[in-house]
C-alpha cells in the first residue's frame, strides 16, 4: 500500500505547469511610453484624468508602494502619500524625493503590449490559458524536463523583457495553485520552480493568505480557528474547515496540501499569430527593415501552417522612437494560406516606413479559420459575396491601385486590430 502524503512524493503523472504574472503590468507598459519613469514611483489611475485627484488606483510601482500606495486605493489617499511631481516645484512642503507621477489607464496601449507577451506565451508553448490581461498558465509537461525547467522559464523571462519590453514572474510546479504561488513567491522578475514532491514542504512555511484562493476576509476566519499557515491548514481537520467555509473550504484545504489535479484548458483558439523583433538601436537602414520583416512573416507564415490555420487579414507593426505604435494592415477577400503572399504584403506595407527610424517591427495574421480546407492561395478563390472567381493576381492588383501612395492611411487599422 501507498502511504506517501498528496504533495510529499512525486506520484503518476508530473505534470510541469508555469504560470507568467506580468510585473506592476500597467506601470511597466507606462514606462515603456515614458523610459525617463523608470525607477521613479509611478500610480496609474482608473477614472483618473492628469491634475485631478479623483478615482481609483489601477496599479501602483513597487517605488510607489514604498510610500504606502496601493491597488484600488482612492487617487486622493495616495497623493497624500505621494504627492504629484510636478507640484513638487511649487510647494516648499513637498519633497520632490518623496513625489510620485500619476497617468490614466491607457487600456489601448496595455492590450496591445499584452497581445505581444500572448504571442511569445503562445510560440511558446501549445497549452496556454489566458487568465486575465497580465498572466496565463502554461502546461509545457510533453515539451520540457523536470532537469531542463529553469532553463526553459528563464528564456521565456529573457525573450518577453527582450522583445516586449515589460518583465514577469514565473512560478513552476506540477499544480496550477502551486505555481500561481510560486510566481508571487519572489517578485518583481523573479522565478520559482517547485518541484515534484518538494510542494508541500514549500508551501508550509508561508502565511495562509498565500493559499490559492484564500482572500483577506477567509485569511482572517482561519487565523480565529488557529490556523496561521499553509502547513497549519493541510494538517487541519478537513470537515471543521468544510463546515466553516462550506465547498470552498475543502478546496483551500487541499491546495495547502498540494492537490490540484485541474487542467490548463485553454479560452478559445487564438485570435491572430505574429512575431516581432527589436533591433538593438533604432535603424533607419531601409535593407535591414526589409530583412527582418521578411524573416518574420517567414515565421509567422510557417506557425500558421503548423497549428493549421488559415488568415484573412494580414498586417505589420512599427514602434518609431521613443515607443509610438504604428499598425497596417490589408484584409483578404477570404481565408488563404500563402506564405509568399503573407512577405509580399507585409513588405508593401512597410514602404510606409522606409525613411522612419525604427526600434521595432511585428508582422501578424489575423482573422484566422481553423475549419479543414484545401485553400492555400487566392488563386481561383470564390469570393462569398460576389460568387465571382477572383485570382490572386486580380487581387494584388486591385488592392495596390487603390493604394493611394502620397497616403499612408490606406490599409491602416486601429491599435486594437494589431491585438
């Protein structure tokens, strides 16, 4: 017989689930728009508007939270801990050291940087479910070791703050409540790994409030019953604390012991693949633009192929200095899989930027078709409106005489088309 504790002992099945909690996400995507704040205490405000003091606090810096700031705040309580900056200069009672900046929500910039940390989630592993706008889980169990884990969750730190700009928590472990702990375990940018059969042991120690889905209102009853911490409530009495916290409370109870035997199931099939690529300084070299888009939609041509999808829109992404975002794009009369065409267009529509100085370049399918089909180029596609046969050359034609040259707004699309 089995006598071996749930959480103890590695047992069946050692499943290796990551979970990426982006760092203080809303103010990291505002320091990319604004590198001069890094390092400074930055608050992003809900129903904030620039030299009010009305709504909530969305996020604040670590630097902020040193001050006391912090989430869901009112934007008046935080000020009184950290008072604007750029009221430092006229009142003598503010320590401009002690000054914070303030910036509304910029919900189009955020999901856009997030729709870029999706992609490389997405390259990354076949398994993900996005939880919300700034962390997902990973199940990588059939693509990486044990022995090989940190490796792997260091590269996918390095390539998200490389590439995106913004940095994130890792937590590894063989259950999804295990790792979303572990993720919280050492941030900022820090990285977890809780292998099989050490679960338990490094869930004791920490406070209970740190047990997945233990709130500070449930954290309070349990510290009224004697329970401090994890270890505390994986050797409680599981019906006293059923009793207490009904259904909800035998699932704290095991996920302190390490149970969790839940999936990753992923929330639908992806909206748009893409790949993007910074250069190390801005370049304005016409050729080495054109190469590296030409590389890209390579890339994401061939991941189309591979996850079986076909794409009707096909568009590119710009970032000029300091970190404007330009979006274009050019949609299909139908769902095609063509990788010549995915270069030709993303290329055509580049030329929009042959002079600009450029930090980065994305190339992204979108309107994508999952359905089975035989359809791999325009050639003799038969437009659903019109039932008329238009050939792949007809297309390209038409879509570049309508391309007005002297205007860059043809083919362009908003920011959110780009997610």
């Amino acid at each position: 017989m089995d006598e071996r504790l749930p959480g103890t002992e590695s047992t069946g099945r050692e499943r290796t689930i990551c979970h990426v909690d982006m760092d203080c996400f809303y103010a990291a995507c505002e320091r990319l728009k604004e590198p001069a704040l890094e390092g400074e205490p930055l608050v992003v405000g809900m129903g904030f508007e620039a030299g009010e003091s009305h709504g909530a606090v969305a996020t604040a810096s670590y630097e902020a939270r040193e001050y006391g700031v912090e989430s869901a705040m009112a934007i008046s309580e935080a000020l009184e801990l950290s008072p604007r900056h750029d009221a430092a200069a006229d009142d003598p009672d503010i320590d401009p050291e002690d000054a914070g900046y303030y910036r509304p929500v910029d919900m189009e910039f955020y999901e856009s940087v997030a729709a870029d940390v999706r992609e490389i989630l997405h390259d990354t592993a076949d398994t993900v479910r996005e939880v919300s706008i700034d962390e997902a889980y990973l199940d990588v169990t059939d693509a990486v070791a044990w022995d090989d884990v940190e490796s792997f969750a260091s590269d996918l730190k390095s390539r998200i703050s490389e590439e995106v700009g913004v940095d994130a928590s890792v937590g590894v472990a063989p259950a999804m409540s295990a790792a979303k702990i572990a993720s919280d375990h050492d941030k900022p940018d820090g990285l977890v790994v809780v292998e099989p059969g050490e679960v338990r042991s490094f869930l004791a120690p920490l406070d209970v409030a740190e047990v997945h889905n233990v709130g500070p209102v449930t954290a309070r009853e349990l510290r009224s019953m004697g329970i401090e911490t994890a270890g505390d409530l994986a050797e409680a009495d599981p019906d006293r604390v059923t009793e207490t916290f009904g259904e909800r409370g035998r699932e704290i109870w095991r996920y302190a012991r390490g149970e969790d035997d839940r999936d990753v199931e992923p929330v639908g099939k992806p909206k748009s693949l893409s790949r993007e690529s910074a250069f190390t300084e801005a370049t304005d070299d016409r050729k080495r633009k054109r190469d590296r888009v030409r590389a890209l939609a390579g890339d994401v041509a061939d991941r189309a192929e591979r996850k079986g999808a076909l794409y009707q829109t096909i568009g590119i992404k710009v970032v000029t200095p300091p970190f404007d975002v330009h979006t274009r794009a050019d949609s299909l009369p139908g769902p095609i899989e063509d990788a010549d065409l995915v270069e030709e267009i993303a290329l055509d529509l580049l030329a929009e930027f042959d002079d600009d100085e450029v930090r980065k370049v994305g190339v992204r399918v979108s309107n994508l078709d999952f359905a089975d089909s035989d359809q791999a180029s325009l050639d003799g596609f038969e437009d659903a409106n019109t039932r008329e046969n238009q050939s792949l050359t007809d297309f390209t034609d038409r879509r570049r005489s309508e391309r007005d040259p002297d205007d860059g707004t043809a083919g362009q699309t908003s920011l959110a088309d780009f997610e």
